[in-house]
C-alpha cells in the first residue's frame, strides 16, 4: 500500500496495481479510468515544473490540469527485459550488439525507476554503437560478407514468402487478438490459470500467422509487410513474455502473480533467459550481477 509519504515518488508498479484495484472494485469511471488531480499546484507551478504533461493533457483529450482533473489509466510503456548483452552492448550472437530499449544490459532489475531510459540509449547506445561500428571495421577484407548475403537471402525468401500467401488471415485481426490476450492475461495481475490460457492464444495466433495475406505485396513502402514482419516479432516476444511469467512463481517490480504474491530472493533471485526453438520457448536462467547495495524487499 502507498503511504501518502512517498506521494509522486511512489514507484509506478505499486501505483499501477492500486489504480487498477480502484477500478475493479467499481471506484473508477466508466469501468477503465481514475482521476489525477493536479489542481493544488496551481497554473504558475503547472507552468513551471509540468509544461509538457499541461500540452500533453490540452493536445490529447483538451483537459487543462490547471482546472480540470485528468483522466488516466495505467499502460504499457515500456520493456524492462530485452535482447541478453553484457555492458559493452555484445549479445551471444558475434558481431550482433543490441542497443536501447530492445538492448537487455541489466541494469534495471524487475522495474526500471522513471527517466533511467536514458541509461539504455545514451550510456549504453553510445557504447554498443562504437563497439558496433569497431568490430565492422575490424573484419578483414571481405569476411562476413558471405554469410551477410545468406541472411539476406533468408529473409528475402521470407518476404516472397509472405506476399505468395493464397491464405486469408488478416494482420491486423491476429494484432489486435494478440492485444487483447496480452493485455487480459499477462498485464498487471497475473495468475497461472491466465498465463497457460494466454501461453495456448498466443500458439493459435502463430498458427494463424501462417496464413497471412499481405493487403499489398508491392516493394515500395510497402506498411502490410512491415506490419505482418513486426507481428511475427510480437508473437514470438509474446511467447517469451508467457513462459516467463509463468515460470516466475513470485512476484517482483511489474511481475505481479496473485497466487504468488511475495518476492522469493531464495528462489527467483536471477534473470531469466529465453531462447526461441522450433518447438516453442525455451526458458533458462543466470544469476544477478549484485552490485554495493544488497537487495531488500520494499516496504512501501
Ligand atoms: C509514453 C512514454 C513515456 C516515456 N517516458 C519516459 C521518461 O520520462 N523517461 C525515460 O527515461 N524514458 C521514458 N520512456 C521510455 C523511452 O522513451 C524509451 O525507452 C526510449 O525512447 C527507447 O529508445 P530506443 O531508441 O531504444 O527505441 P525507440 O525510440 O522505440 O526507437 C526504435 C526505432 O526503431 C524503428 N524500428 C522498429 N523496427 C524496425 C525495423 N524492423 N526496421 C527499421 N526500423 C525499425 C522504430 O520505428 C523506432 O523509430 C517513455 C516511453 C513511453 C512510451
């Protein structure tokens, strides 16, 4: 439970699951949303410290915060866990690195604190970025560039692939039940029941992405095929999500399991690692990296 203590610097998982409790217990409005009320700072602070949340607020639904209360709910917003690299951005993968949001260094734990983005993208991007762009050129003569024509090839096959379909799946039919499963089933509270549920939508979903008919098979600027590729990414991503979620008997940060609702250091005190197979995820772990500070159980 939040104590009025930590007010905005309570952190967002806690504040997430309280909001959500609010609305399933029937204290919300239109069964989705709660009030933020900002009205006690008063326009010159607003003006101040908040100037963008104000134009955000005024652009989108056309509430100024100054006299109005806005209306919110939580939302996904960003991924915690990401491609495994260790700090110099390298993955398993030689001469792959991973930068950014899509990067995993490890460096945030099960709930990344607001603003530490900036460690994925300007610390570590700059660093796997020049270490990018050290080994390409470190390649002798010519090395790599076989096995780089290989994997075009592969995914050119893949395109053709797609645009040859005589089947009638929709991408965006298969998106937007992807959507609704993830954000059912495996979104702030989730439980084993669920989480298997979701484990077997998401099987049926990939089956259906065989039978994908691109709305446009032209090769220029061509929004179909990049939408069908990235629901083949969010499928695959998805699955991950599940088995993880669903290993994970205990909660911690944004993982919160009703039927395990305690953090379990004993057990579940290391990362989790996913590896995509032909037969589905496989899950694996490795230990945490602890630093000075010993890690504590929060107490809000
Ligand atoms: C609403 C919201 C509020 C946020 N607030 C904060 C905050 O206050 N502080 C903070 O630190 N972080 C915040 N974040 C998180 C932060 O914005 C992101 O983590 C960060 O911008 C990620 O940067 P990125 O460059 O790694 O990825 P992105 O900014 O997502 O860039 C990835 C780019 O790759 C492109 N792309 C994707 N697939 C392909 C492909 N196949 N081929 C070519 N291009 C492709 C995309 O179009 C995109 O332009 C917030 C995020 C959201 C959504």
């Amino acid at each position: 439970m939040i104590q009025k203590k930590d007010m905005e610097v309570a952190p967002r998982d806690i504040i997430s699951r309280n909001i959500m409790r609010e609305i399933m217990a029937g204290g919300g409005f239109n069964n989705s949303y709660v009030h933020l009320d900002l009205r006690h700072l008063g326009e010159k602070k607003i003006a101040q410290r908040l100037p963008g949340i104000r134009d955000i607020c005024l652009e989108f639904t056309g509430v100024d915060p100054v006299a109005d209360l806005i209306p919110i709910q939580p939302g996904q917003h960003y991924t915690m866990g990401g491609i495994d690299c260790n700090t110099e951005g390298e993955t398993a993968v030689k001469g792959f690195y991973a930068a950014g949001e899509a990067a995993c260094v490890s460096v945030h734990g099960a709930n990344r604190l607001g603003g530490n983005s900036l460690l994925d993208t300007i610390v570590f991007g700059a660093i796997a970025g020049g270490n990018a762009a050290k080994y390409v050129q470190g390649l002798e003569g010519k090395k790599g560039e076989g096995s780089l024509r290989e994997a075009l090839k592969r995914a050119e096959q893949k395109i053709d692939a797609l645009g040859k379909s005589g089947e009638n799946e929709i991408q965006a039919d298969i998106k937007v039940a992807l959507n609704k499963v993830m954000d059912s089933k495996v979104g702030i509270f989730r439980e084993a029941s669920h989480l298997k549920e979701a484990a077997n939508d998401i099987k049926i979903l990939q089956e259906r992405y065989k039978r994908i008919r691109l709305n446009y098979t032209g090769r220029r600027a061509n929004l179909s095929l990049v939408w069908a590729l990235e629901l083949k990414g969010s499928l695959d991503v998805a699955a991950a999500i599940v088995a993880g979620a669903l290993a994970r008997e205990e909660s911690r940060g944004s993982h919160f399991r009703t039927d395990f609702p305690k953090r379990d250091d004993m057990v579940w005190l290391k990362h989790t690692l996913a590896y995509f197979t032909p037969d589905g995820v496989r899950l694996d772990y490795k230990p945490v990296n602890i630093g000075p500070f010993e890690p504590k159980e929060r107490k809000y």
